[in-house]
C-alpha cells in the first residue's frame, strides 16, 4: 500500500505548482518511504511536530488537505504591493516636511484609495520600522531659568 501511495504523491508533486505544497508531499513520500518523522524533519527543516500534522491531514483528506486554507479574518485593504511602493516613496523622499501620520494618511489615499484611521496609520509605520518623525511641540510658556532657580519656598521653617 505504501508503494501505491508514494507513486500518487511523486506524480502530484509533478503536477503540482506551490512550493508548499511540494514540500509537504516531499515530507509524505519520506516518511511513507520509512523515514521517522524527526529524521524527515531535520531533513526539511522543519518540526518533527509538523510533518506528523501534514501526514495525519493527508490521511484524512487526501491531496487537498495539503493545500493552505483560507485564513479568516478581515482581507487587506492594500496589497503587499501597493505597501512596498509607499514604503518606498516615505524611505527615499527627503524633504524638509517630515512624515506626519496626516502627511502619510493622505498620501495612501491618494495612490490607493484607502482611508485609514490616524491609530492604524502609526500601527503601519510601526510595522514598517518607521518611528515617528515629529515629536511633541514644546511647551512655550515655559518658565525661564532665573524663575526656575527663584521658585520654592522662602521661609525654610515652614
């Protein structure tokens, strides 16, 4: 029976086109072919733990259940793309306005069509390494230094 299986999985690695995907069957027709998993995974590189997932998925769901599912939660709004060329444009341009989050706000409206809040704009700035570049306005009514040296209590006793 194993050998049945290996010859499926050597001709759907054939086929098959993902990277991933490949590397899973290449984990299955190793282990099928006798190998332990912890040797299958030094092999790969990857966690002895992880090759006995994807053969267990395998065993239940055949080809397919090799093949990633679909994450669930909300999709991006920009592409991986879109954010490595406006990653781009804020890295190289050097002017004398430094990059606010309304200055970066309107400028990821303006290529993608996107609007995002003043929060989620510092949250990819972060995610981009850049770190704020304005920081916080000094506070102009100051005292000077002779009020600062003058101020506290005169009578000491008290």
């Amino acid at each position: 029976m194993n050998n049945k299986q290996i010859k499926i999985l050597k001709k759907s690695y054939k086929k098959e086109d993902n990277a991933k995907v490949k590397e899973r069957i290449l984990m299955l027709i190793y282990t099928f072919q006798g190998e332990s998993s912890r040797k299958v995974g030094d092999r790969i590189q990857c966690d002895q733990k992880l090759v006995l997932y994807w053969k267990k998925r395998y065993e239940n769901e055949g080809i397919d259940g090799l093949k990633t599912r679909q994450k669930s939660g909300k999709p991006r709004s920009i592409s991986r793309r879109q954010e490595i060329d406006l990653r781009k444009i804020i890295a190289k341009e050097n002017s004398e306005k430094p990059w606010t989050t309304k200055r970066v706000h309107t400028l990821i409206f303006e290529k993608t069509n996107v609007s995002y809040s003043q929060r989620q704009i510092t949250r990819i700035l972060n995610r981009w390494n850049f770190g704020l570049s304005v920081g916080r306005p000094i506070y102009w009514h100051r005292a000077s230094e002779k009020e600062i040296v003058n101020f506290g209590k005169k009578n000491l006793l008290l």
